[in-house]
C-alpha cells in the first residue's frame, strides 16, 4: 500500500532551531520509524503547554494515566489520511506503520530477534511508563518498556538542559514541577556526589543494552547492519541525551561499553545544514539526506527516509555513501544520517514527559 497524501506527524516544539533542539524521545522514535519506511509525511510542531488541547480536538485519547487516574497526554500522534487513521502512542505507530505500510522503505520494521534486556532494580520512578499492552511483536514491546525504564530512571542528569520554547518556558517547567511532584525547578538538579552516583548508575543500566548489541559485531544496529525498531528505541532516547546532557557528559555516555552507543547515535543521528543557493553544494557531508524541515519551522517534510536498505557498517566507514536529496525549496533546512561507524572517534522517570 501507498500513502496517496503525506501523514501528519505531531511534535514537540522545542527552541529554534528546531531541527537542531527537537530533541523528545517517543516523537523522534516515530520520526526515525517514519523515515525508516520512506512515507511522505509533514510535520505538525505542538507547544508543550497545548499537547492536551491537539489530543482532545483530534479525539486521540490519552495513551495512559497518572497515579491519581487523570490523563496524562502527550506525544507524538500521527495522521494518517490516506487510511482516516490517528494513532497517539509512539510503540503503536510503529506497529500501525508496519501493518499498514510493510513492504515500504527499509521492509519490516520488527524482525525476529530475541531482546532479553532487563532492568535492574534503580532510582524510584515518577511519571507512569508505557504499558507492555499486547501485541504482535511482544518481545519488541517488552523491550520498549525496559529501555524507556533504563532513561528515564536516569533523565534527570539532562532535564535542566531541555531547550524549551522561551514563548512557554515558564509554563512549561511549571508543569514538569507538577508532574514530577517537586516544588520548583532547582528541585531537579542533580550536582556533585548524587550526580556522579546517577551516572554510575545509567553506565552499569546501559550495561545490559551494551550485551545484546555485541552478539552481532558486523555493525552499530541489534542484528548488525541491518536496522529495527529496537535500535530505533534507543536511538529516540539517545537522541534526547545528545541535546541535553552536558557536552562533557554526552563524550562520557559515548565512550560507555567500547563506545557502542556513540557508533548507534552516529548511525541514526540525523543533523542539520542550511540549503540555500549559496551553501547548498559546500554544506552537504557524503552521507544519506533527506530534507525534514521547512523554512518556516511550522510544518517539516520527510521526503527521504535513510535506512531504505541495511547499511554496510564496513562500507560507510570506508567510503562514505550520498543520497542525492529531493529538496523542493532552497529555504528548506535538511536533515541527514551520519553513517560514521569509528569506534575509535574522540568527541526520577519522566517517559513521554516530553
């Protein structure tokens, strides 16, 4: 099946830049799933403060509850036009893109493939996670809750770094005040003895990830180089550690267990360049592109997605692949995936929160 219109993707809006400080873990898990299977898609830029409001007017009900049973909404949602589908949960989208569109872009979306990854006991958690409701890919369900249970056990080494929306920036830590059960928002900073004990402790969490990515060593993904969900899960979250962590610390996090998360960011990550007339030719890096975002910062457009085959780890190192971008308009701001596979290169729970 075909899409016969672009899906409407909804965000978080972060500060401008926004291709730069987008940075909420379960949206960019949809935005890597989306690309992963080349469909056209825009994307919908939501203000923190409104989330509740978009869910309501697009009837998507909340996807889970707070501990005193109100709903706790949030993002991302997408719409799906060609089918008349709105799916509100980050796991169900994927599953929904696969269902729908399996034969699409990179094919599917959840191989087989054991992910015994367990989390061990750790820091208290303050928000609900997901639910592992059911589904046809339970092993990949499971594992989306353990890995969102991992982070967000140890996000708050980055929450004071989130690069909110100055318009709604006051509002906005208001809210995760609340919702965390603080009184201000120094409440969440972590410093000196705590906050190297966090950091131990996300390091030894990590360790059970850095297992099952060393079973295939052919490449930076799960089943080497080819790519899934799963690595899409944790390249969501280490998507938002890149933006919010310290510089220092985000080097720290990447060296971790042979620097397998940095080959996995580097893999996924997707970074910006400014395509004007002038720039377009000595900005684009050898790698795959795609153009994400338009100029107006409003509505963005996936056009090409980065993992339309498995990547040959060894070949990318080597030699670098290009993907000729289908820009439309030179104001566009694109996206692209780095394909850097150098592992010898130098440089309280809040899931869905954001």
């Amino acid at each position: 099946m075909s899409t016969t219109s672009p899906i409407i993707f909804y965000d978080i809006a972060m500060k401008a830049p926004l291709e730069k400080n987008c940075c909420s873990p379960n949206p960019w898990k949809t935005r890597l799933a989306l690309n992963f299977k080349n469909l056209p898609y825009s994307t919908s830029w939501v203000p923190l403060p409104d989330i509740g409001k978009v869910r309501s007017n697009l009837n998507v009900p909340a996807c889970r509850k707070f501990a005193d049973g109100t709903d706790f909404f949030t993002l991302p949602i997408i719409e799906d036009r060609t089918t008349g589908s709105l799916v509100g949960d980050s796991f169900d989208i994927a599953v929904y893109l696969q269902n729908t569109y399996p034969d699409s872009g990179a094919g599917d979306l959840f191989p087989p493939q054991k992910l015994e990854f367990v989390l061990p006991e750790g820091p208290a958690l303050l928000v609900p996670l997901t639910e592992c409701r059911e589904s046809g890919f339970p092993e990949y369900a499971k594992f989306n809750v353990n890995v969102d249970a991992a982070f967000t056990a140890h996000v708050q080494l980055g929450v004071q770094g989130l690069p909110f929306d100055p318009a709604t920036a006051e509002i906005s830590r208001a809210e995760f005040v609340r919702r965390a059960g603080f009184t201000s928002w120094d409440d969440f900073a972590l410093v000196g003895e705590a906050r190297e004990k966090t950091k131990e402790s996300f390091r030894n969490t990590l360790g059970g990830l850095a297992e099952l990515f060393s079973r295939d060593t052919s490449g930076p993904f799960l089943l080497g180089t080819r790519a899934s969900y799963a690595d899409l899960i944790v390249g969501g979250w280490l998507r938002m550690m890149s933006v919010t962590l310290p510089e220092s610390e985000w080097e720290e996090l990447r060296s971790w267990h042979g620097g397998l998360f940095g080959q996995l960011y580097d893999a996924l990550q997707i970074t910006q360049y400014a395509n004007t007339p002038d720039k377009e030719e000595q900005t684009r890096p050898r790698n795959f592109s795609m153009p994400l975002s338009g100029s107006s910062g409003d509505r963005v457009s996936g056009l090409d997605h980065p993992l339309q085959k498995p990547i040959d780890a060894t070949r990318v190192a080597e030699s670098g692949i290009t993907a000729e971008s289908k820009v439309h308009n030179v104001n566009h701001i694109t996206f692209q995936l780095e394909s850097r596979i150098d592992s010898q290169r130098s440089k309280p729970s809040f899931n869905e929160l954001i």
